[in-house]
C-alpha cells in the first residue's frame, strides 16, 4: 500500500466512524465512500496552494543525470538497503532529496558544492568519478567527514562536513518517512497498552486509595474491547 492509498484509507475509516457511510446521502448523489475518496485523489492532506506549489517544484530542475546518479550512490553508501525492506532507491530518496533541495533554496548551494566537492576529491585520488568507485574507495573520501568534533559548532566545520552531514540528514529522513523506512522501523502505529492502575506503593506514599468496585471495572482486561457506559450522573456503569 502506497502513502497515497494509505491516506484514503485512514479517510474511509474515519468516516465510517464518525458520520456513517451510507448517511446522509440525497438521492442520486455519490455514495459518502465515492466522495471522500475522490477527495483523497484531490488532495490526500494537501490545500491547493501546496498543490500548486508542488507542481511547480517538480516541473523545475535542481540536479543533472550525473548528480541525481552521485546522490543514489552516496544514499546506499550512507544506508545500505536491506533485501527485505529495501532502501534509500526504493524510497526514492534521491528524488526526496532533489524536492526539498528545489522546496528550501538556501540548501543549494551547499547540495550542489558539495557533490562537486566529492567528485573532485574522486578523481584527484582514485582518478574516477565517485558513482565509480569502489565502496572501499568510497568509504575512504566519507569517512574523514563523517565524524565530526560534536564540540565544534556546525557553522565553524569544514565546508565538506557541513555538507555530508546534511546529505546524511536528508537520506536518513527520505527513507524513514517512507513506506520501506516505516516497515523496516516496525512501526504499527498507535496501539492500545494495558492499564492495571497506579502502583501500590505510589498510592501508599499518597495515603490513597482506589475503590474496589470502580478499579476492578477499569482493569478488568477481559472487557478491553468494550465500550465504556456512564450514567446520567457520571457515573461508570460498564
């Protein structure tokens, strides 16, 4: 399931609870199911200025054929994929990278240098272009750069720092916000825990106490899927 498809999903499901999905609909009108997702084609969490915007950014060009081949090396080098989730390539990192390099001009310059930077430092050492390379050729240019002194204040490292450290950035970031970086986290999302009351010796050190008839109705794990009923007096019935 794609980012697109999964956001439709989560719409469906939201409206099947909250409005029910056959209410409420005139004669000869879509169903509710039809035109929430034909909203989610719309806009799937989009307003159409950022719409419009994203049209724009894509019709333009930051990086050449050579560059955006550069950053998909680079991106397996910093995050080696995984046969069974993946990586950076299958979550399109490269073209993430090339989005918000369009999206936030002022990285420009220091996305653009920096590659430039990399292929020199390949061809004065090895005599090839960095894409080239062999990854033990590779690691030896990144790793004088890819551990820098905490210490020393982002604006006062090398140039070459700088800009690895934000290719490192975005790479972990395109991938981790992605279909594949999600699976391979092995985030489920938001999930129900089980609640057995505040701990005995932290209601001791208070000198308080629960109800036993309320407290047996709350942690009563049996019942979890149940819905909770109040009386008219706020009072937890079920």
């Amino acid at each position: 399931m794609d980012r697109r498809q999964s956001i439709q999903t989560m719409l469906l499901g939201a409206g099947a609870i909250s409005l029910g999905l056959h209410s409420c609909v005139g004669e000869g009108e879509p169903a509710l199911e039809e035109q929430i997702i034909e909203s989610a084609d719309g806009f799937f969490g989009r307003t159409p200025e950022e719409l419009e915007r994203i049209e724009k950014l894509n019709a333009e060009q930051l990086f050449n054929e050579h560059e955006l081949e550069t950053i998909a090396v680079l991106s397996e080098v910093i995050l080696p994929p995984k046969p069974e989730v993946g990586g950076p390539l299958e979550a399109g990192v490269p073209e993430f990278i090339e989005f918000i390099g369009k999206d936030m001009p002022r990285m420009q310059n220091t996305l653009l240098g920096g590659l430039l930077w990399l292929d020199n430092q390949s061809l004065e050492l090895f005599n090839k272009e960095f894409k080239s390379l062999e990854l033990s050729q590779q690691k030896q240019i990144l790793d004088p750069i890819a551990f820098y002194d905490p210490e020393v204040p982002s604006r006062k490292r090398p140039f070459e720092i700088q800009w690895f450290s934000l290719m490192r950035n975005l790479t972990m970031t395109g991938y981790y916000t992605s279909e594949w970086g999600i699976k391979d986290l092995g985030y489920k999302g938001n999930q129900p825990n089980v609640w057995d009351g505040v701990p005995q010796d932290v209601l001791d050190q208070h000198g308080v106490a629960y109800d036993p008839e309320w407290i047996a109705k709350c942690i009563d794990q049996s019942k979890r899927g149940d819905i909770a009923e109040w009386d008219e007096h706020g009072n937890l019935l079920t």
